[in-house]
C-alpha cells in the first residue's frame, strides 16, 4: 500500500462506511451494480495515483506556471501535468460520476467526492482542470439537446476534451446579472455570441484537444438582470459530424492571470466573437441560464469546499510527520530528557490537535453534503425532499466553512514547522498560497454567508431547512446520550440554544426593518453555525468511535487503555478521534458563546459607518 501522506484513509473510510454507510447506496436500481469492494477498489487507485503521480507534479507546476504566448494565444499547462492526465483519464476518473451510457463510472457523488480528496490533496491546480471539465460535462448531459451531446459527451467524459464554466466578466463579479454577453439568434437555430469573459479556470490549455466552453449570456432584446440570462455551449473546436475535431471557433484567449497560488492553473480572459464568428447553442431553454447554474452551483460549490478540506487535510497531515521528527529543546513534562521531538511540546499538540479536529469535521460535514445530494437524487418522496433541504443548508457551510478554515489550517501548519514553514523548500507555504482564492471564487465567503443567512434561514419560508438540520441534530444527541459523557452533550445543547438567541435576534431585526443589521451579521451568523454543525459531527463521531474503542480494548481503565492504544493501531484510531472531538466540543465550541454575545450586543457601528470614515485611502 502506498505511503498515506496527504488524507487519512483511515478517517475516510470511517466517515463513508462507519458513519454514511455510503455502501447502503447500493440498494438504489442505478448503484446496484456497485459495493463496497468496488467503492475500495476506486478510492484505492486514487490514493495511489493522487501520491504518486499528482503530488510529484505539484510543486514544479507551482515553480513554472501556466505560461500564454501572445503570439499564438495558446497557454502552454506545466508539463508535469500532461503525463499525469494521461494516467487520470486511463484509470476512468475523469468519467468517475459520469452516465455509463456515454462511457462514465457512475459512482455516486458520495464516492466521487472522496476520491477527488485524494487528488485536491495532490495538487489542487492539475485537479482544478479535471474538476472543471467534469462540471462543464455535466451541464452538457443535462441541458445540451441529444445532436450535441453525441459530438461532445463521449469525448468530455473520456477526459479528451475539456470544458469551462464562463460567468465572471470585468464588470460582472459577485453581481453576475450584469453580464454584458451577448448572444444573436440565427436563422438555424445557433446563437452568435460576442463578449469578453475574465478569470476562467482552463479557459486555455494545451491539455486537452478541445475545451467546451459553458458560457452565460444575454440574448439580445431580453431582460437586464439575472432574469435575462442565458447558457450556451460554445466550443473552441467545432465538432465534425463524425465527432472529430473541425474548424476552429471564434474565441481566443487574450492572456492569464499571474497569481498568488493555483499557478498551474491556467486563469484565462478569453474573447468571444471578435471577428463576429463566434458559434454557441442554447443549453435547456431561453432566459433560464441562471436556474441552470444554480443546479449546477450545489455541485460546483461542493467542489469547493472538497478542495479547502483536501488543502487542510495535506497541510495537517504534513505538520504532523514534521512535528514526529523535529528534535528541538527539552521534554517539559519528563525532566532532563533532552532532544526532544517537537510534538511533545503540549502546545505543538494543541496546534495539531486543532487541525485535525477541523480537518475531519470538514470531512464529515462535506460528506455527509454529498450523502444528501445522492439520497435526493435516488430517494423518494419525504426522504428525498428532507435529503435536498439538508443539503441546501449544508453547501454554504461547506463552502465557507471549509475555505476559511483552509488559510487558518495551512497557517497553523506554517507555524507548526517554524521558520522553515515559510521557506519554499517545504510544501506549507505552497498549500497556503494554494488556498487563498477557495474563499474567493465559486461565490465569495460573504455571498455564501448572505445566502446562509438569509434564504436557509431569516427568510426561508417555514424554516423547512432548519427543522430538518435540527431534526438530523436531535437524533445524534439520543444516539449520543447513551455512549458519550453527558458534559459534552450539554455542551451541544447549550450551543444550540445560543445559535436559537442569535437567530431570534436577528428576525426581530428583519421584522422590524433593520435590515443594515441583519446584512452585517450574514457571515458572524454563518461561523457561529458552522462550529455548531462541526460541534454536531464530532458528538456523532465520538457516539459511534467510543463503544468501537471499548470493544477492541475490552474496555480497560485509562492508563492501561494508553499503553494499549499504543500498539494497536485501530484502537489508536479510535482514540484519537475520541481524543479530537472532545477537544472540539470540550474546548474550540466553546467559542461559539462568544461569537453570539457579539451578535447580542447588536454594536451598530457597521450600520453607521459610511464610504466617507474610511480616510487615508488613495482615490
Ligand atoms: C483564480 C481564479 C479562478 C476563477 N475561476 C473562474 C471560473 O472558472 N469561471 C468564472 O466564471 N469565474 C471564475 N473566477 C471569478 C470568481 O468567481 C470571482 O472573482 C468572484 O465571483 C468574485 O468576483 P470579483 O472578483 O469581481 O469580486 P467582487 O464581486 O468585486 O467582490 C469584491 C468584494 O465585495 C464583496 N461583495 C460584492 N458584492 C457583494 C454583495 N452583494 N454583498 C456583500 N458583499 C459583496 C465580495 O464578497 C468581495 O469581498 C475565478 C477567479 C479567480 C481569481
């Protein structure tokens, strides 16, 4: 088995087996040719090929970048990642989740999800082309009418042609309503389309032999706002009849972007139509490309939040090799004992000790996002319809959360190194580079937060996602209740009548008009809870692990249980996750009480604050 560097198989197999039971999925006519040994096998292969083939390639594709040439207005992908595509479209994991009937896996999310830590955590830049090509497929298949899918599926999900996902514009970031692309109707049924996109990952590369591009647009004469929107599938290449590669289409790509991290990621601005010859076709109907986007969003923002967990998860797991080796000073607890390694240090403990409590929260919360996407797709009736409202209320969690999470789990992995955490020679700084735009893109953390705040909660009709979320939560306090120490209960119980006050607070704020209030507490609401549902997943956790332990240990006293737990490296496991969710709850949610003061505290300063205090700034 390969070295386990970058994710804790261990943990993820608990979190799919133990506690998703994600092998149940199979009871479902469409996973039914699928199990466990076939679910081990994929997320096997991943590891192998995440660790030996993709992390190879991160750090060089880090030192050479993307690189345009403005002569040919080609973008050259570092050269690392041409071998390793080959290996990834081989193995089928570009088709991972893709409909067997175009020559997909047909994983289900849950599984798909897992394997793509494997390979976030290998290099989120090569996976970041992979993933997105992934997305743009599967818009095809389900918007694109049946003549395109049969010239462009197959091939998008066999790996050989990659895809876009086109929004952002130069006057179009979070507010993507204000788009300015156009699209002309033609006589035959194309679409004209004309317009300058920016900051499009894999807008050009010379991975794939073609990349379609799904690009939002205004058809001319309709509607401003989002309500206008339409979606096209633009490709770089048109298709032959015979599906092969024809004449090139109108778009070119005008340069990239040089950025902090993801440099092997091609950022692209890419031009539409420039000699008005540009050739799109309508995805679904007219004026209905925001509410296909928004289908698509759960997706694409889960990928998100997989990529902070994957980011966090290689940056914690780094820290904790460095910590095992790193002789500095003297054992404080054990006098005289000298050449000492660092993670005998209690407060190196309690930054390792803090990561990993985040990092498999991350894992259970984005799991179980992707558990509930696979039962609302394969449930039916109430089951699917609760599936899908949790769900819902998951993914900005997941997003946020996750990403916030990533720059403050690869700094604490920085800090855990000391000095040479900040030196290029060692992989943290890079993971902490890398993981600065994941609060960024898909929709900003404060997007996110406004999202969570108000349409899953202030002005969610009948509060449906919130019953069921508090619904799932009482059903892990029973199960609790019976196997883990009662103070770590109450402690969840307390929270949540703390996040009920805030929550409280806040509709009385909206029902009295105040809505300055209720906006500049989006994201301070959207952090409270997300260390509720984190506070959540470890009081499951410890539910589940706490009588594992006490089977394979026999239920022996607690320094005999050490000494056990030692040499036996499931038993370690299991206390080790014990040992991490009463740090979170026992400890980290305690600053969930403060966090809901400060909102108590109604301080309006962000309300009265205005352009003009902010002095000093250029203009
Ligand atoms: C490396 C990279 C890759 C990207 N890949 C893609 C891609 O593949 N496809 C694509 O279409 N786009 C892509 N993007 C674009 C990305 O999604 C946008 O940058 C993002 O949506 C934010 O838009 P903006 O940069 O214009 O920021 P702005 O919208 O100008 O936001 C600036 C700040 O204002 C805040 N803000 C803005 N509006 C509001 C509001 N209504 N309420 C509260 N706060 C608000 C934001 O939260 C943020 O803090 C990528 C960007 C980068 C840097």
């Amino acid at each position: 088995m390969v070295r386990n560097q970058l994710v804790d198989s261990r943990d993820l197999r608990f979190v799919l087996f133990e506690m998703l039971h994600a092998d149940g999925l199979s009871r479902f006519e469409r996973y039914s040719a699928l199990d466990r040994d076939a679910f081990d096998a994929t997320l096997d292969l991943a590891e192998q090929m995440a660790v030996e083939k993709v992390y190879p390639a991160n750090a060089a594709s880090d030192r050479n970048g993307a690189r345009y040439d403005p002569e040919t207005k080609n973008v050259a992908v570092p050269g690392e990642f041409k071998d390793v595509i080959a290996y990834f479209n081989e193995a089928g994991f570009s088709g991972i989740g893709g409909d067997p009937a175009w020559g997909g896996m047909g994983m289900p999310e849950t599984i798909c999800r897992a394997v793509m830590e494997y390979f976030f955590a290998a290099s989120v830049s090569f996976t970041m082309h992979v993933s997105l090509s992934v997305g743009a497929a599967n818009l095809v298949r389900n918007f694109a009418p049946e003549h395109l899918k049969k010239l462009y599926l197959e091939k998008m999900t066999a790996g050989a042609w990659g895809g876009t996902m086109c929004l952002t514009e130069p006057d179009a970031g979070s507010d993507v309503g204000a788009l300015k692309t156009k699209a002309l109707r033609q006589a035959d049924g194309t679409y004209l389309i004309t317009g300058q996109k920016i900051f499009i990952s894999s807008g050009e590369n010379d991975l794939y032999e073609n990349i379609v591009h799904t690009v939002l647009a205004r058809i001319e004469g309709d509607p401003p706002g989002t309500k206008g929107i339409s979606i096209f599938l633009v490709p770089k290449y048109l298709a032959n009849p015979d599906g092969t590669i024809g004449g090139r289409n109108d778009v070119v790509c005008s340069g990239i972007e040089h950025k902090m991290g993801i440099k092997g990621s091609a950022t692209s601005s890419l031009s539409f139509g420039d000699n008005g010859r540009c050739v799109g076709w309508l995805m679904g109907e007219e004026r209905q490309g925001m509410k296909i986007m928004f289908q698509m969003m759960n997706e694409a923002r889960l990928d998100v939040a997989l990529q902070g967990l994957a980011v966090s998860s290689s940056a914690y797991l780094h820290a904790v090799s460095y910590a095992k080796n790193r002789v500095q000073g003297s054992d404080p607890l054990s006098k005289g004992s000298a050449n000492c390694v660092i993670v005998k240090h209690p407060d190196v403990r309690r930054m390792l000790l803090w990561m990993k409590s985040n990092v498999e929260a991350m894992r259970m919360i984005t799991l179980l996002a992707a558990h509930s996407s696979d039962l609302a797709h394969a449930e039916q009736g109430e089951a699917a319809r609760e599936a899908q409202a949790l769900l819902d209320f998951l993914i900005p969690l997941c997003k946020a959360g996750n990403t916030d999470l990533a720059w403050l789990v690869t700094a604490e992995a920085i800090q855990v190194y000391g000095g040479y955490g900040y030196c290029a020679d060692y992989p943290v700084e890079q993971l902490a580079r890398d993981s600065k735009i994941l609060s960024l893109y898909e929709g900003t953390n404060g997007i996110q937060s406004m999202d969570f705040a108000m349409r899953k909660l202030l002005m969610n009709p009948g509060m449906y996602n919130y019953s069921v979320f508090k619904k799932r939560l009482g059903e892990t306090m029973d199960l609790a209740s019976k196997s883990v120490d009662p103070t770590y209960v109450a402690v969840m119980t307390k929270a949540l009548g703390s996040i009920e006050q805030a929550m409280d607070f806040l509709a009385k704020k909206r029902d009295a008009g105040d809505m300055a209030a209720v906006f500049a507490a989006a994201t301070p609401l959207q952090q409270a809870f997300r260390m509720l549902v984190h506070g959540w997943m470890h009081l499951w956790s410890m539910a589940l692990c706490a009588p594992k332990l006490k089977e394979i240990s026999g239920g022996l006293e607690e320094a005999a249980l050490k000494e056990f737990v030692r040499d036996n490296s499931e038993a370690a496991y299991y206390y080790g996750k014990i040992i991490s969710s009463r740090f979170y709850i026992g400890s980290e949610l305690y600053k969930i009480f403060g966090m809901v003061e400060a909102i108590l505290a109604g301080e309006p300063a962000v309300a009265d604050s205005f352009e003009e205090i902010f002095t000093g700034a250029l203009e």
